[in-house]
C-alpha cells in the first residue's frame, strides 16, 4: 500500500501545474493536473492506499511501522523519513526512481536591504549555496543541489544511502532533476490549492464520493479559495 501524493507529485513534473504564466488558476483545464488526479483516484478506488494524509496523524508512525509500503520521496524527504522511521528500519527502506522527475520543495536565501550588515550577508549567503556547499549538504543530508556543477560533481553523483538499502541516490535524484523543465510557475495561492487537491483525493480514498463528483468538488472548493 502507499500513501496518496505520487498524483500531486506527478502534476509537479509539469511547466505549469495549478498556475499559468499570467498567474490564472487553471487547475480544471491543464491535462497535466488531469493526468495527476486520475493516477490518484486510481489507487484509491483499487484500494492501494493507506487512507493516510502525509504529514498528518498517523502518517509519521506508519513509517516506522510498516503501514504502507510506498511513499513518494523527494531528495529532502530521505533525512524525515530515517528520523521517523528509526534505526530499527535502516535497510529495509530503499528507493527507486519515480516515472517521472518533479519539483517538490525548494530553500531561499535573501538578505534584507536595511541590513545592518548587508554585505556580510551577502558573502554568507553566497558561501551557504556555492556548488562544494549544496553537494556536502547533500552527501549530508540528502538536500539534492540546485547548482548543476554540484550535481555533476562526483560527491553527488556517487553518493549512497546506507541508510536505504545502499540506494545509489546521487544517480537517482541527479537523473529526475535532469527531467525537471527549467521554468515552472508557482503561483501565490500554490500551497493553498495543494491542500484542495489533496483533500479531493481524500473524498474518493474514503469512499464518499466517486472521482468526478470528488473532481466538481475540488473545483469548486479551489475557485472559492483563490477568489
């Protein structure tokens, strides 16, 4: 069994997803979030699923537990899941490519202009994410590097996870963060229609609606949601 997010994850994989370019909410009419619910509501009404939100009660104690066998697993997921898991776990979890790349996450630095020490900001900011820096991080912690010459390296390339199974992550994360297109739109309301999505989903795992009143639902949740 899995948890619900490989649909979400699936729509991430795309330039546009919940937004276009002009910043318009066109969840209902991108094929893309289509494709990504469907794969969803698949599952769901096979009964391949746990009934488990991620992140939410419950979730965390499944990965211990062993209450579902699959979760999609961005490169910053892998330090969540051996901490919740535990050592008891360490090498029975593993990872395996997904059918497609997909951004899921990402860190900001910025420097505030009325700093009092701006340029000293500056020069830190700039250290914290020059490539040497994003690939130790990685090699850390599994945090997959945004700078290309990081991801070449062959810290990153030939990095393993002792953790999981001796999974060759570097070669893994590196290959998906190729496939990822190089522009995607985000749009201020993303993490709000995120959640819509989800909870949609959530109607057809527990059986109270099928997929397309669950679809007409969350359509008409998101429209009240982003105005």
């Amino acid at each position: 069994m899995a948890d619900l997010s490989a649909g979400k994850t699936t729509a991430r994989s795309a330039t546009r997803f919940w937004h276009s370019a002009e910043a318009r909410n066109f969840t209902d009419s991108n094929p893309a979030v289509k494709e990504a619910w469907n794969l969803s509501a698949d599952a769901a009404e096979d009964g391949l699923t746990a009934k488990l939100r991620q992140f939410q009660p419950g979730w965390d104690p499944g990965l211990a537990n062993g209450t579902f066998a699959t979760a999609v697993c961005p490169a910053w997921m892998l330090s969540h899941i051996s901490e919740k898991a535990g050592d008891a776990n360490k090498g029975k979890w593993d990872v395996a490519k997904a059918p497609k790349g997909a951004n899921w996450g990402g860190s900001f630095l910025g420097v505030v202009e009325q700093s009092p020490v701006k340029e000293e900001a500056k020069k830190l900011v700039a250290w914290l994410t020059a490539p040497e820096q994003q690939a130790h991080i990685f090699k850390e912690i599994g945090n997959i590097p945004s700078s290309r010459e990081a991801l070449d390296s062959p810290e990153v390339k030939n990095a393993k996870s002792e953790y999981f199974s001796g999974a060759p992550i570097g070669q893994i994360f590196g290959a998906a963060a190729q496939e990822i297109p190089d522009k995607q739109v985000l749009g201020r309301k993303d993490g709000t229609i995120k959640d819509t999505f989800s909870q949609g989903l959530a109607l057809i795992e527990q059986g109270d609606a099928t997929r397309d009143e669950a679809w007409t639902t969350t359509g008409e949740r998101i429209e009240k949601a982003v105005g």
